[in-house]
C-alpha cells in the first residue's frame, strides 16, 4: 500500500495518521470482501479479490471484482431494467472496487476511488436509497483526503461541492442522520480548508453546519456521530469565541462538551475524552479571566491538570508544554484573586516547566510567548513582594522575548502583541523600581 507512496519525487516517510488512516481503510475492505455477496460465482470471485488484496495484488484483485461486476449484469445493456436487487449487488460490488482504488497512495488513485464511489451511488439509486447516499458521502471523503494526503485545496472544493449536492436531497428531519452525517463532514471539509487557506469565514460557516447536524439529532440515533458533531461545534466555538473574543461561543462550547462528557465514559475513547476535557477548559479559562470568575478558573486548571496527568511527556513533550502553559496562564489569573503569593509561585513554575521544552532553538516563538507570560507572572510576584531586583529580572526577560520573536520566522504578529504587553509592563516596573 506503501509502495506507491514512497515512489514519489521527494516523497518523505509516511506519518503515523497516515498509516493508521490507510490501515483503517484496508481493514474495512477486507471485511467487506469476506462478507457473502451474491450467487456461487460471485462469491468466488470475490474471494480470490480477499486473497490478492490481502496479498497486495491490487490489480489482480481489481480484476477479479470486475468480473463478478459482469457476472451480475449478464449481458444487460440496459442496468435500468434490472432487478433492484440486481442494481444493488452490482453497485456494492462497485463500491469495493472504489475502496480497492483508495488502497493506493497516488491522488491519481483516490480519483479513481472518487469515481467510482459516485458511480455506485448512481447504480445503487433507488434501490436503497441510504446505501446510495452513503456511497455519495463516501465519494466526498475521499475527495477531501486528496487534499489531507497530498496538499492543495482542489480536493477540498470537490469535496465541499459534493457535499452541497448532496444536502439539496436530504431533510433534516425525515432523514436525520443521513442530514447529520453530510453536515458533519462539511464542517470537516471547511475547517480543513480553513486552515489550508487562512479563511477565516470558512470557520464560521463550518460552525452553522456543525449545529444544523446537530439539532435533530439524539444521542440514541448515532452516538458517534452525535459525538464526533458535538466535538467539532465545541472546537470550532472555542477557538472562534477566542479569536473573536465572543463570550456566547465559549458558552455555548462550554455546554456542548458538558453535554457531551456527561454521557460519555472516559474508557470509551480516552484519547478524544482528553481532547475534549482540555477544549472544555480553554473556554472556561478565557471566560474566567474576562469575567475575573475565580470558580470557572479553578475548574479550567483542575481540567487542564486531568489532561496534563495523562500526557506522556516523553511521547508529546510539546502538547505537554503547550498543557503547563495554559495552567500556568490559569494559575496566574487566579494569583490576582488571592492573597498569598503561592498561587503566583506556582504559574511561575509551570511556564518553567513548559520553557523546559519550548526551548528557543526548536520553538522560537513559542519560548518567546512562554518566558513573556512568566516574566509577567514574575512581575506580578515583584509588585506583591515589592522586590525591585525581580521586577527588574522581569523586565528584561520580557524584553528579550520580544527581541526573539522579532527575529524569528513569521514572528511579525506575536513581536507586536509582545511590544504592547512591554509598555504595559515597563511602566508597572518602572513605578515599582522608583518606589
């Protein structure tokens, strides 16, 4: 599966997403293809494609689906005129060799998959009409994988534009989770490209589609579906209430992932738990700094502390450090609340702890960021102490933040931001060191 990959021009070594992606897909195939289909013929040509599959003939296997494809037809020239069941067997039959096609690592080949996953739609039709639209959410996705697997935004737009095809035909309530499905991968499509392009909007359009998936929509109907929509909306809330310093959309993230996590155990998919748990507290995080709401910071720093337990340093180091961060951003805004100085102490400490892996040779701008918020949070400990020699250690570690993203690669954005927050800080020194 490999193979095809690992021939490109300049090709480098595949990630571990990508594998699991191609092994997920590859499972999938096989058990379709050990699932009985059709007459004694049929069933023996597709087994023979198992066999070559398993053993990667792909082309062989390919071959042998194709003639179980005329096995069915049976000299028709009209596919019309067959049988549903008939159509049915015949556009399955079709879909494997789509999923065949997407086995190889080329886009030319997720093409092909594309094609053929449309065509399946078509032969299936009426026949069964879900088993078609899902065939044509297939087609979608793995237009949208061109662009995950091989870059560019020509796979997303096919993708995005299948999918509004897609919608025309479906109603929100009479075909609910076929409705959701589609508007979960739109919003997937849209953030993706989002992020290719820098697009802004695309995000927000990405959020209506995520809360028109999830309005009809009951646990009970598709949990992992419900799941997977509940978790986009509240990522795409988050970050969209911080950027645009929106409080309605970190409460409404808030109330999505608590929706969420109360009926979802931890050891049901521990990973995207976590994920959630962190986005959960992010929200609550920038909610109680706005709102100086000492309760929502406590709770974001026990969440944040949850999901920092469970990170593997050795394996993640920056998620780790990205996790200290946070918590000493949270544990800095509480410091402000409270009398006694430990609280401070302690954020001190864990944007240490984060420095220890946002070194300013491998993260440039994320040390620089890092040493500015502690060297805040250090200034804030001066000012309570009134200790002149650490206000002026504070300052100059600003200082040099500031000059570090100044210097590094696309540090425009963050050497500006660190050069308000360098005023502000110069003239609390300044008054501290003069008093």
């Amino acid at each position: 599966m490999m193979a095809d990959w690992l021939r490109r021009a300049g090709a480098t070594l595949p990630g571990e997403r990508l594998l699991d992606r191609k092994a997920s897909d590859f499972l999938a195939l096989s058990n379709r293809l050990a699932t009985p289909l059709g007459d004694a013929e049929i069933k023996r040509l597709r087994g023979e494609a198992s066999t070559a599959t398993v053993e990667g003939r792909f082309a062989e296997a390919d071959k042998s689906l194709a003639q179980a494809e005329l096995h069915a037809i049976g000299g028709s020239t009209d596919l019309s005129a067959l049988p549903l069941e008939r159509r049915l067997l015949i556009g399955e039959n079709r879909a494997d060799r789509a999923a065949l096609s997407f086995l190889r690592t080329t886009s030319e080949g997720y093409r092909e998959a594309a094609a053929r996953y449309g065509e399946a739609s078509a032969l299936i039709g009426l026949a069964a009409i879900d088993r078609s639209r899902e065939a044509a959410l297939d087609q979608a996705k793995v237009l949208a994988r061109i662009s995950e697997d091989f870059g560019g935004r020509e796979g997303y737009d096919g993708s995005i534009a299948a999918l509004r095809r897609l919608l025309e035909g479906l109603d929100s309530l009479a075909d609910t989770i076929a409705f959701a499905g589609v508007q979960e991968a739109m919003a997937s499509a849209l953030e993706k490209l989002a992020a290719l392009t820098g697009d802004a909007k695309l995000l927000d359009e990405a959020l209506v589609h995520c809360r028109a998936g999830i309005e009809d929509l009951r646990h009970d109907e598709a949990p992992a579906l419900w799941r997977a929509l509940k978790l986009r909306l509240g990522r795409l809330a988050v970050n969209l209430g911080v950027s645009q310093k929106d409080d309605n959309l970190l409460e409404e993230a808030v109330a999505t992932y608590a929706t969420a996590l109360a009926v979802w155990k931890r050891s049901d998919d521990e990973a995207r738990w976590l994920e959630a748990e962190h986005m959960i507290s992010r929200a609550r995080a920038t909610l109680g700094r706005r709102r100086s709401d000492l309760s929502l910071l406590e709770r974001a720093f026990n969440g944040l502390n949850r999901v920092s337990q469970a990170t593997d340093r050795s394996r993640d180091p920056l998620r780790w450090a990205e996790l200290q961060d946070q918590m000493g951003g949270v544990l800095a805004a509480m410091g402000e609340r409270y009398s006694e100085p430990v609280v401070i102490e302690e954020a001190i400490a864990a944007f240490g702890a984060a420095l220890e892996e946002y070194r300013r040779e491998r993260a440039p701008l994320l040390w620089a960021q890092t040493s500015a918020s502690q060297a805040e949070a250090m200034l804030q400990l001066a000012r309570r102490n009134k200790d002149k020699t650490l206000a002026q250690q504070a300052l100059a570690q600003l200082m040099a933040a500031t000059e570090s993203a100044k210097q590094a690669p696309n540090g425009g954005a963050v050497a500006t931001d660190l050069q308000k927050r360098l005023g502000a800080a110069g003239t609390t020194a300044a008054k501290l060191i003069a008093g």
